[in-house]
C-alpha cells in the first residue's frame, strides 16, 4: 500500500506562489497516474490536477489552467503541484491521491470519486486578499 505524505502549503497573498510537494512510498508510485484534490470550507472536495506515470500527460480543472502545473519525479517518488498567482478561491486543504490507474483519470475529471476510499491528512492552502 502506497503511504502519502503531502507539504508545502501555508498562507500567501494573491498573487504569490506555492510549491505543493507530494511524497509516496511503494512501487505502485512510478507505474501510475498520480492527482491532486481540494476541498474548500463548506464545499465540495474537487479535482486540480493529474500526471500520467510517465509525466508525459497532464489534466487540470479549467479554473487551475494556466496558473498550476503538476509535475513528477518518479526517481524521487515524488508529485508537485506548483501553484502561480494564487487567488483567496484557491484556499482550501489539498490532497495528493494515488497511484491511479489510467481509467480511472477520466472518472475523477468527471467528479467520480468512488474508487478512492482513503485521503490522507492534505496540506492547508491560505490565500489572503
């Protein structure tokens, strides 16, 4: 079973950046698509971002596009999520989930979240205005 651990959230203005580091044990990490989630105050947990296991495709949620890029290190096991002028509607607790197979991708885009039955502890993200 893959354990992961995420960091690099905390409090930023608008405007500013955030470096979103996701670190997983286990050998299902570099043959698997990895993702990130948020979930807001009151709302619900939504998908941001996925990578495929080779890094060579990546999906986001049309409201990240352009501002967020998820990337992976497989030496490292390891998945980022580097997060660019940040707004106060990005606050939320962000989750690292996987290893994901690749049918499940479209799923999760879709908001299906049914095959994930654990989440993690996630790392808070605070943008002020």
């Amino acid at each position: 079973q893959v354990q992961l651990i995420e960091s690099g959230g905390g409090l930023v203005q608008a405007g500013g950046s955030l470096r979103l580091s996701c670190s997983a044990s286990g050998r299902a990490f570099t043959n698997n698509a990895m993702a990130w989630f948020r979930q807001a105050p009151g709302k619900e947990r939504e998908f941001v971002a996925a990578i495929s296991s080779s890094g060579g495709s990546t999906y986001y949620v049309d409201s990240v596009k352009g501002r967020f890029t998820i990337s992976r290190d497989n030496g490292k096991s390891t998945v980022y999520l580097q997060m660019n002028t940040l707004k106060p509607e990005d606050t939320a607790v962000y989750y690292c989930q996987g290893p994901l197979l690749p049918e499940t991708i479209p799923k999760i885009i879709a908001g299906d979240f049914s095959g994930i039955d654990y989440w993690g502890k996630g790392t808070q993200v605070t943008v002020s205005s």
